[in-house]
C-alpha cells in the first residue's frame, strides 16, 4: 500500500475497509430533526448566532448587531434555528431573549461520531505514509 500511495496518494483517503455504521445509532436518529440541523447550521451567519448564544441569551437586537442586516432577516434566520430546535425564544414582557438549545447539537455530533472509525484508520495510513517518506525509503 505504501509504495502505491507515494505515486498516488489519494489511495490514502479512498478506503478498501467497508465500514457500516452501527445500526443502533442510526434507528435512534430523527432524520428530519437531523436534516433540518444541517440546514440551519449551512449558513455562516446563523453559526455565528449560535457562537453568541453560547455565551448566553441574547434579544433578536444583540444577536443582530454584528450584521448589516435588517431586524426582520435576522427573525427569519432565528426562526431557521428555531425550526430545527437550535433555539428557543422565551417571552417576557416584551423581552423575548434567545437561549441555545445544545441538545440537536449533540445528535449531530453523535451521528458524525460513528464514522470515527473511518478518519481514524485513514489517518494512521497516512501517518504510516508520511514516516515512509520521510524515513526516505525508496520503493521497492
């Protein structure tokens, strides 16, 4: 595999090792829920909201601070997070603070979690090939 990976290295990243994630986590995934997490978490300024909540609750007026957008855009992509249960919006009076929920976050780093697998045998070949190369071993 080394001597083939010095001329093609992208034989590092493409895997013979068929890996099936386990069934179990899969089955206790809500696909829809999950889906609608990537969604929100696709936008760059929706990411950056969360970043903010993290630190703790916000009104619609912090989180919208850092962008030149207007209030009513800034609603729309708190209710994308919303939607995908990234953020909850309570009421007081007429303070409606934004709150982080971790909880759809943590599905998706569960769901990513059962390929560890995969990046980590990938990684050790290509660690096996960087020693190869730097040993300065020629190909047989």
């Amino acid at each position: 595999m080394l001597v083939c990976a010095r001329y093609f290295p992208y034989l590092l990243i493409s895997s013979n090792v068929k890996y099936m994630p386990s069934t179990a986590l899969l089955e206790d995934v809500d696909e829809e829920r999950l889906s609608a997490t990537f969604s929100a978490l696709a936008n760059p300024i929706r990411r950056a909201m969360l970043v903010r909540l993290a630190e703790g609750e916000a009104s619609v007026s912090e989180l919208a601070e850092p962008f030149e957008m207007t209030l009513p855009a800034v609603s729309r992509h708190i209710k994308v997070l919303e939607k995908a249960g990234l953020v909850t919006q309570g009421h007081r009076a007429q303070y409606r603070p934004c709150e982080i929920n971790a909880e759809p976050l943590r599905e998706v780093a569960s769901w990513a979690d059962q390929y560890r697998p995969i990046w980590e045998e990938r990684f050790d070949r290509m660690a096996d090939y960087l020693d190869h190369v730097q040993s300065g071993d020629e190909p047989s």
